[in-house]
C-alpha cells in the first residue's frame, strides 16, 4: 500500500513539499542558512591558509638540490666546496646563497633576502628579470634585485636606495634596487630580495675576517630529476668526515623542513578548521530536530494516509539538504571574494593565497555532510512515531 | 497573587531548558565548542608567557651583539667577554668568582620521535655558573657535564621529544659523539626546551672562537642603567645588553601575536555561528509559549519581567555552554604545544595553562554570545499583545 502511494506521489510533489516546509519559518531558516554561509566560508579560507603555508614547498622544484651543513643551517660551509660540488657527476651549476636575515625599517616588516652568486637566477627559470635590468645588476656590486610582490608591498623602484639593519651580518647595509624580477605564474612568490654574494664577502674580509669566505648553501643544478637521489649520496660521501659535513636534499624536501617547523599550529589550524563544521553542524541539527518536532501531528497524518516510514524520513532528510545546499551553495559562491579581500589585508604573511579545487570539494562535502548528519536523528524518531502519539502531540 | 513588580521565577526559567533537553544540549554544544577554541587560545598565550618568565631573573642581563635579534645571532670576542664580565656591576659570588656565565648558543638538528623531519634545537655550551645564575634549572636525573668532556644534559622537553636523548644515549654532531649524562628540569621555562654542555668544548666542536652571550648577575639592581651605559660607549664593545626576561619575552612577541590575532579572530568568526544557534533556539522557545506568555502577563507579571526572564534563559544557556566549554578545555592542561618560534628559529615547547582570569573572560564571552543572541526573540517575547497571546493556543 505504502509504496504504491509513494511511487503515484511524483518526485516534483515531494520537492515542492521540502521546499514549502523549508521556508515555513522563514526566520529559522534564513538564520541557519546564514550560519551555514559562514561556516562553510570560514572552513575554505583555513584550508587555503594551511595550502599558503605549503606554497613555498609546492612552488620548490624537484631538479634542484640544496647542499647544507649538517650540523644545521646555523653553520656555514667553506667556499672551496663549490668546485668540488660541481665536480660530481650530473651537477650542472652550483650557486651560493647566504641568508642575510637583515631588518627593513623595523622587525615587523620582514621579508626574505638572500647573497647569491651570479649564477644563482640561471637556476631559478621562474624568476623573470629583463636582460638590462640583469646586466644593471651584475654591473652594480652594491646592486639587488627585488621581486614583484614585495616591490608591490613597500613600493621599490628600481633606482632605490634599500637600507638594511644587519642582524646576524651587523651594520647597517645599504642596497640600490637595480631590477625588479617577476614569477612565470601566479603561485610563485617573489617576496623576496637578492644581492650580490660578492658583496658581502668582501665586506666581511675587511670587517670579520673569520666569517668571509663562507656559503650557507649550495644549490645545485642537476642533469635529470630522477639522479637526484644518486647526486645527494655522491656529494654527502665526499664531505663525510670532514670539518663541515653535509646534508643534501632536494629543494622541495628542503623546502617542507621548514614547514614542518610549525608542524603543529597546521595541524592546530586544520582542526579548528573542523571544529566549525561541528559548531554549524549542531546548529543545523538543532533546527531540524525542532522542526520535525513541531511537525509530529503532521508526520502522524502523512502516515493514517498511508505514507510510509521512508517517505517521511526522505521529507526530513530533503529539507535538511535543501537547506544545506542553499547555505553550502552561497557559502562556496562567498569564498573567492572574500580569499581576495583576506590576501588584501594579510598579504604580507601569505604572498600566494588562492583556493584550491580541492578545499571547494571540500567545502561542498562539508555542507552534504553537515545536512545528513543533522537529519538521521529527527527522521528516524519520526518514521517510528506511532500515528496515534503523534497524532496526540502538540508542538 | 503575584505582585506587579514580581520578576519570573528562575526555577520557571530553568524548567524551560529543562523541558526542551535536546535543543538546549545541541545549542550548548554549539557555544561550547567555539567557548573551548576561545579558552584554549588564551591557554595557549597564557603558557607561552609563563615559559618566557621564568626563563628570566630579574636581575640576570643577557649581553649579545648590538643589532643581533637572538643568541644564535650574536658573537662576542674572548677579549670582550673579558671587559664586559669585569665590569664592576656583575656580582661577585661564592669564593670570589665572578657572577657571569659566557655562552656559546647554536642550533642542532635532531629528530623528533615519530617525525622524519628534523627539528632545530638551541644547544647551550655554558658553566657551572650557568646553573647558578639560573637557578629553576634543577638536574632531575642522572649527572651534570664534567667539564673538558663531550657530555651533555638535556631539558625535560627535549628528553620527551626527541630521539636519542635518553640518559647513557650518544649524539652525534660536529665530528664528535656526545654522551646525553643528565636531564634538567627546567620549572617550566624555555631552558626545559634546551641542551647544556661545556661551553669550551662546545666552541671547539664548532670551530668557533666567539661567545654567542653572556649572562650575568648584577651586584645591585641599580646598577643596571649604569652598566648598560658604560656597555653603550665603551669603544671596544659592540654589544647591548638586557634584563633577561625582557630578552626572552621580546623573543616571543610573534609568536604571541600570532597565536592572538589567529585565535580570537577565529573565536570571533566562530561566535557568530554559535549566536545564531542561540537565536535560532530562544526564537523557538518564544513561538512555543506564546500561550504561557500570556498567562503569565494576564497574571500580573510586566513587559520587563518577560523580557527578564528570555534573557535570563539566555544567560543559563550560555552558562551551560561556557562550563561545558570550559570543562573540555582544561583537558588541555594535560597537553603540551611545540613549534619553532620564529624569531629564534628554534624549537619551543610549551603547555596550556588556565588561570582564573581565563575562566573569568570566557565565561563572559559564552553568556555575552547566547546574550546577543537571545536578545531579539526576548524583545519579541516582551512585545506580545496579552490578548493575542492567550489566544494563540
């Protein structure tokens, strides 16, 4: 009987009855829908904060390896490496970096700088620079290039004087913006400032002679990806044993150590992320559960009629969808004006902010979620109401 | 007969959410979840800055280079250390000896249990001094280093963490194998996050001819402007120095804001998730009782005892949800939080600690949530026409 009646009610009269006892209380429902906006708008914009933290990562290449003290990056490796890096087979180019550490006007404006030697940009295809500008460059010893983003930040042009205060190299250390490099795409950061490692070596010979003629790391150009592996064995056997021993690594695994340096405020950060699908979905589960239990008397009848128990339940289980669709949908809709607005006022700390495919998918599963769990409760109490109580129950 | 002025009773209040269990359970759980990330933040902050005091005596200085942010920046020459340790404000302490420990601080890389990735840990060559000058740093098993040897002691925090650490266990670094000899308990303080060994030795391991700091003990507290007076103008230095808990805490300022401005910004966010929850139920509690509403105003009782009454119901709700909340936080006592502060760049463990205030302002933030958003359904409740309201049963 139950099923006869439920096959002759269309899909297109049980829609339009979701929908009707979706927007019985208006209030209610916009409310929720609200709640469910901003959820589903905060879960996204977290995702893509722990990505931002992963970008530098994602952006580091896997044809390349970096060359450290093993020690740790406090200590520094002696010059006299770089020939006998380069000596190994599959190494194509060797560059220095040092990292300077130095402040810009004050601590809070922190930002990347690194020596590099000449052949440092030969390495990195991703950082565009006009041949002038690199020939400005390479002409000017006390020259330095910035990227984009953070020409953009503190508005460099080229032929400005950038004064650094040294902290790990002391003094105060004054640049001329010879160039300003761009990223080949959108998730390269070019928050960051080079200069010359020559510069910097020489200084040190006149002022700290101990500390000149150091490299804080080697990055290495290598033949094919798939010798990396082969190339790192090959360099860290050649140091064994030495004054200043090794740890090579491709730049991505390089890149990641850092990140796992603050392993447990992402981990932190992804759980809060869930924590507000929780909030939300009790929320959700509240409204539902006072909705059906308004509607008690009317499940009763729906029931003396001869609807069954999954009739019901599919009532209870579409509005609950329903309105997670509406708010999810809307919430989805919000997420990339408002990850532009976030990169606008939060750029400095995240210079690559963009939402994934995979957080949308995410945020979507969320709100399918957040609708079925809200619903299993009230649906199942009332597929089982006995007509005769329900049809006694007042709301 | 009840009088005018009557106010409703509050076991009338409590029955209510009583009578409605399940949807004062699901909007209580909803403020005490967004309650527990709003506690746990504040824990969080509250425990950073309790490591970073008691890392510091007030009377202790930290010396390093001028423009060097931390100790593993910094470098001071022997001759130096020699002119700055002299100096007549650095106390003279038992048999004679000078109140002043000069360090060498850099950092290791070692693996944290369970982790492949490799963590930066401060490793401290120091004196017996050291110990002296820092006197929450008590051994908790084993030995100390003997001086002149490859032996070293290890903080609490680094002893749970790491691999290696275990009292009799060796590392390696710089072409030496070192013998872990001792933990140290630390009270507390970023020490517990730290190696200790023999500063000369430690210095020849690293092929390094410089201290990195120098900690010392003022004679008397007022010698301080004076000390750093004559540090500041002395031709042969280059170095500033600063009380030590003024060192430590400026060490930790961001990553203090950062846990703060993260934190509250998501307790903010997520707040209003919860203050809709609270609306959603007291609106329903309201369009449910119209006809107790009005018996109760045909009873004598005012517009503003009703509306008393809704924001009281509020207030118990958001009471519920604040104790659930903070119940679920003080859990958190019992975990510890480690990253590397970025200002250091090295790693620092530190616990949750909840303090009265915290409870105070939390509970304060639950009730003010289901306040705000029970306000308008009280409003509409206080607003009911009586004869409407009887009627609407």
């Amino acid at each position: 009987m139950s099923s006869t009646l439920c096959q002759a009610v269309t899909l297109v009269h049980l829609s339009k009855l979701i929908l009707k006892n979706a927007l019985r209380h208006k209030l209610r429902t916009g409310l929720t829908v609200v709640g469910l906006v901003i959820a589903v708008l905060a879960y996204g914009l977290l995702q893509t904060v722990v990505d931002a933290w992963y970008a530098g990562a994602q952006a580091a290449s896997n044809a390349r390896l970096v060359t450290r003290n093993a020690i740790s990056l406090v200590f520094f490796l002696p010059v006299s490496y770089e020939a006998r890096i380069r000596g190994v087979e599959g190494v194509t180019a060797v560059a220095r970096s040092n990292w300077f550490g130095g402040i810009y006007q004050e601590p809070k404006k922190f930002f990347a700088q690194f020596a590099v030697s000449d052949n440092y940009l030969d390495l990195y295809p991703e950082f565009v620079l006009s041949e002038p500008e690199r020939q400005a460059w390479q002409r000017d010893r006390k020259g330095c290039l910035v990227g984009r983003q953070l020409a953009d930040l503190y508005g460099f042009k080229v032929g400005d004087v950038l004064p650094l205060r040294g902290t790990i190299y002391p003094g105060t250390w004054e640049f001329v913006v010879r160039g300003i490099f761009d990223g080949s795409d959108s998730t390269k950061i070019t928050r960051q400032m080079m200069f010359h490692w020559d510069y910097l070596n020489e200084t040190l010979r006149k002022t700290a002679k101990r500390r000149a003629e150091q490299v804080g790391v080697y990055v290495l150009g290598i033949d094919h990806p798939e010798n990396a592996a082969a190339i790192t064995r090959a360099v860290d056997a050649m140091f064994k044993n030495s004054l200043a021993e090794t740890l090579t690594e491709t730049e991505q695994a390089f890149q990641l150590g850092f990140v796992a340096m603050s392993n447990e405020i992402i981990a932190a950060i992804r759980l809060v992320s869930y924590v507000v699908i929780l909030i939300i979905m009790v929320v959700m589960a509240n409204t539902m559960a006072m909705s059906a239990r308004e509607r008690t008397a009317e499940y009763a009848t729906l029931k003396t009629l001869g609807f069954g128990p999954v009739f019901i339940a599919l009532l209870i289980f579409g509005e609950s969808l329903a309105i997670c669709g509406i708010g999810g949908g809307l919430g989805l809709l919000a997420t990339p004006p408002a990850a532009a607005m976030f990169k606008h006022f939060a750029g400095t700390y995240f210079p690559v902010f963009k939402v994934s495919g995979l957080t949308f998918g995410l945020q979507a599963a969320c709100a399918v979620a957040v609708g079925v769990a809200a619903a299993i409760v009230p649906a199942v109490h009332a597929s089982r109401v006995r007509i005769v109580e329900g049809l006694r129950a007042i709301g | 007969m009840a009088k005018p002025a009557m106010s409703v009773p509050l076991s009338y209040i409590a029955r209510n959410l009583w009578a409605r269990r399940l949807t004062t359970t699901l909007t209580a759980g909803g403020l005490a979840l967004v309650v527990f990330v709003f506690a746990t933040v504040l824990m969080l902050d509250a425990g950073l800055k309790r490591t970073l005091i008691t890392t510091g005596e007030y009377d202790n200085l930290v010396v390093i280079r001028k423009g060097a942010e931390t100790e593993i920046q910094s470098g001071i020459s022997r001759d130096q250390a020699g002119i700055i340790e002299t100096h007549p404000a650095v106390a003279i302490g038992a048999g004679g000896a000078r109140m002043a420990s000069k360090e060498t601080v850099v950092l290791i890389s070692l693996l944290r249990r369970g982790d492949e990735k490799p963590s930066n840990v401060i490793i401290r060559g120091t004196t017996d001094m050291g110990f002296t000058l820092r006197p929450q740093v008590r051994l908790a098993a084993g030995r100390t280093f003997t001086p002149g040897t490859s032996e070293i002691v290890v903080g609490r925090s680094i002893a749970a963490r790491f691999d290696n650490t275990a009292i009799g266990d060796r590392l390696y670094f710089a072409q030496r194998g070192w013998t872990v000899v001792g933990t140290f308990d630390a009270g507390g303080s970023g020490f517990d996050s730290e190696i200790w060994g023999d500063a000369e030795q430690l210095m020849q391991s690293f092929r390094r001819t410089a201290y990195s700091s120098i900690v010392a003990r003022l004679a008397d507290s007022a010698l301080f402007e004076r000390f750093k007076a004559d540090i500041d103008t002395d031709p042969r230095l280059a170095q500033e120095m600063k009380r030590e808990q003024v060192f430590y805490s400026d060490q930790s300022q961001a990553l203090s804001t950062f846990i703060n401005v993260l934190g509250l910004t998501l307790s903010a966010i997520f707040s209003i998730g919860a203050m809709i929850g609270a609306m959603i139920t007291m609106y329903a509690s309201v369009a449910t009782r119209v006809g107790e509403i009005g018996t109760l105003r045909a009873l004598g009782f005012r517009r503003r005892a009703v509306l008393g009454a809704y924001l009281l119901e509020a207030v118990l709700l958001g009471l519920v949800g604040g104790v659930a909340g903070l119940l679920l936080a003080s859990l958190m006592q019992f975990a510890s939080f480690s990253t590397t502060n970025f200002q250091t760049f090295a790693d620092l463990s530190f616990g949750f600690i909840l303090t009265p205030g915290i409870a105070v302002k939390t509970l304060i933030f639950a009730v003010a949530m289901a306040v705000a958003g029970g306000f308008l359904p009280a409003v509409r409740a206080a607003r009911l026409n009586i004869v409407d309201a009887l009627r609407a049963v």
